[in-house]
C-alpha cells in the first residue's frame, strides 16, 4: 500500500510518497519560505495547511488534491484591540465533522465546514486560570486535542507550558487535569495549572487511558486525566517531545532528549524508544538510526504513525533528516533527503 507524508518545515512543505514497492519520491516545496506548521486531511476529503510568517503571521489554506491551495480569509483570530496575538497554529484535527485548531497565543478556535470560518472556544479561550498561564520554551501553545468517541462532549487539549483540560460538555466548560504532574512553575493562585505538557496519545478502544509526555517526565492516566503517574521504566532520559500511538498494536514511541538545558540526542545517538506494554516498560528500538553525531531532535508534531499492519512510523527531525520504520520501530529507513528543520509530519495510506 502506498503512504503520503506531508512534511512541515521551517521554509515550506513537501510531499513525499512511497509506492507498494516502498520507494520515496519528494515533492515540493510548497509554500516556499513560509513556516508550514500543521496539516489535516480532512474526513469528507481534501486537505487544510497552517502556515506562519514572523513577518505576515499565521495563515489556513484549503486544497481539494494538495497540489493547489487556496487561502482562507476568514481564519482563526482573536479580536482587535485584544492583547493576546494569534502567532501560529500548532495543531489541526477533526472530529465528528468539526476542525479544531490549537494557536499560540494559547487558544482553540473550531470550524464546522472544512476550514473555511472559524469561532473561538471560549470556555477555554477566556479560562478562569489564563491570568497564570506562563509560556515555555516554544511559547504560549495549544498543541494537542484528543477525543472521547464514546461520548461526543468529551475531549481533552493540552497547553504548554499549562497543562492539559478536559471538557465534559462539548467545549463550555474545561477543567484542568493536572493531579499527580510534577509542574513546572507553580503558580501562587491556581494550583491546577503550571504544567507543561509536550505531548499527548491516547488508547482508540479505551479513551480514558492517555499517555502524556510532559517536561518533567513521562506519564500514564486510566481515569480520563483524574490522576497521574510516571510510566518512564527503561527510557534513557525523561525529557523529550512526541509521544505517539499505533491504534493496531498499541505500542507506544518516543524520542527522549538530553536534559532540558541540552535538548540533544542522548550521548549523540537518534534513538526511538518503544513500549509493547502500555508504558510499563521501554526499550530502544533505532536499528538503522544515526549511531553517532547526531544532534538533532524530533519535535512534538514531526512524529507520526499510519495505523496499518504492520505498522509505519514516521519521523523528522531538527536537522532537517527524514526517518521511516515500515515495521513498528523494527528497523529504520534514513530518506535520502536534507531538509529545512521539520516541525509537522502527518501521514495518510
């Protein structure tokens, strides 16, 4: 079966294919120049792309094919005269039909046909705790959505350097679900928040078991976000960014990092690490992975996974290098192509 990537980067995106033969074609880029920070093909078809500028800012456009793109005009913003300024959008997912966006400043804006308009969320948007929301190292960022598809009124986001919420009744009220996280700057007012998640995964039969990995470690709730608990046994480093899930085995990845004052590979090794046990346990799986020198790191949207069997992970990386497991981290495929730094991997059969 073949697979497309669309690969985000600093200075445009691309298009890279394999056929049923698993060879790679690259195309691109597209949007040239511009920060291509989010992509979604959208359920009813068609594609959305999240574009930034330090210049221009941020931007949505459409495409019926991915090959040409129309841009939105009336995209996710907050009001004139608002302090808070709509610098990126970090995220894209749809659900039931709806398109969520996360922007930073941190914020959730949802469009009910395909992109094309956008209205604030503002349970989340004007929370009772946004005089405490503190910024990490990236900014002020909604990154992560998940859904309850159990119950349509569900859902969860995650804000770094925040935490993560839960709404229980469609987006008018978020409650913060933090209990158990070490955070990572407290805050004299609303103890809930001060955590900074960097990524969210979630079980597809059991919505309620999420795996987070925050900046203090890695994480585990089976109670939908009620509690936490460390599930970091085996891993190298607890610090690090994606964390992703493959819906067909249930086996969990990541991609730790040297401390957060180095943010490096672990002793100049690309490694991928990998649990079978819902996080119980973790165990290398890099066969094929740069060995040595390797400094670049992967970030929290530029890691993906298909959900075929057997299944395909995908990764990029901040040298701009492009890495393919068609096995389940089994063994790995270093794509002859140097990139801008990647930001967005998303992967479609």
């Amino acid at each position: 079966m073949s697979v497309r990537l669309l690969v985000g980067t600093a200075k445009g995106g691309f298009w890279v294919t394999s056929d049923d033969r698993r060879q790679w074609e690259v195309e691109g880029p597209f949007f040239k120049g511009w920060k291509v920070t989010a992509g979604l093909r959208l359920e009813g078809g068609g594609f959305v792309a999240a574009v930034a500028s330090e210049i221009y800012g941020p931007a949505i456009f459409l495409s019926p094919d991915g090959e040409s793109w129309e841009q939105v005009e009336d995209g996710p913003a907050y009001p004139d005269g608002d302090d808070r300024r709509l610098r990126q959008i970090w995220t894209l997912r749809e659900n039931r039909g709806t398109v969520y966006a996360g922007v930073q400043d941190a914020g959730v804006f949802t469009s009910g046909d395909g992109g094309r308009s956008w209205q604030p969320v503002p349970g989340l948007n004007e929370h009772e705790t946004r005089g405490g929301w503190m910024p990490g190292a990236g900014g002020l960022c909604c990154h992560a959505f998940l859904f309850d598809h159990n119950d349509p009124d569900r859902m969860w986001c995650g804000i770094s350097a925040v935490g993560v919420f839960r709404t229980d009744d469609g987006g008018a009220t978020w409650i913060p679900k933090n209990r158990g996280v070490y955070w990572a700057h407290e805050d004299e007012e609303f103890k809930e928040i001060g955590h900074c998640v960097h990524g969210l995964a979630q079980d597809p039969d059991d919505p309620r078991r999420i795996y987070r990995q925050d900046h203090s470690g890695m994480y585990r709730s089976r109670d939908g976000g009620e509690s936490w608990a460390r599930n970091q046994h085996g891993l190298p480093s607890t610090f690090g960014f994606p964390v992703v899930l493959d819906a067909a085995s249930r086996f969990l990845f990541s991609v730790p990092l040297e401390a957060d004052q180095y943010r490096l590979p672990v002793g100049g090794a690309l490694q991928v690490f990998r649990s079978m046990d819902g996080g119980d346990s973790w165990d290398s799986a890099s066969a094929g992975l740069p060995e040595v020198h390797a400094y670049g790191g992967v970030l929290r949207g530029a890691m993906a996974v298909d959900n075929l069997e057997p299944g395909g992970v995908y990764m990029g990386t901040t040298s701009g290098t492009l890495h393919v497991s068609r096995d389940l981290g089994g063994s790995w495929t270093n794509l002859p192509v140097i990139l801008p730094r990647i930001l967005h991997v998303s992967v479609w059969a």
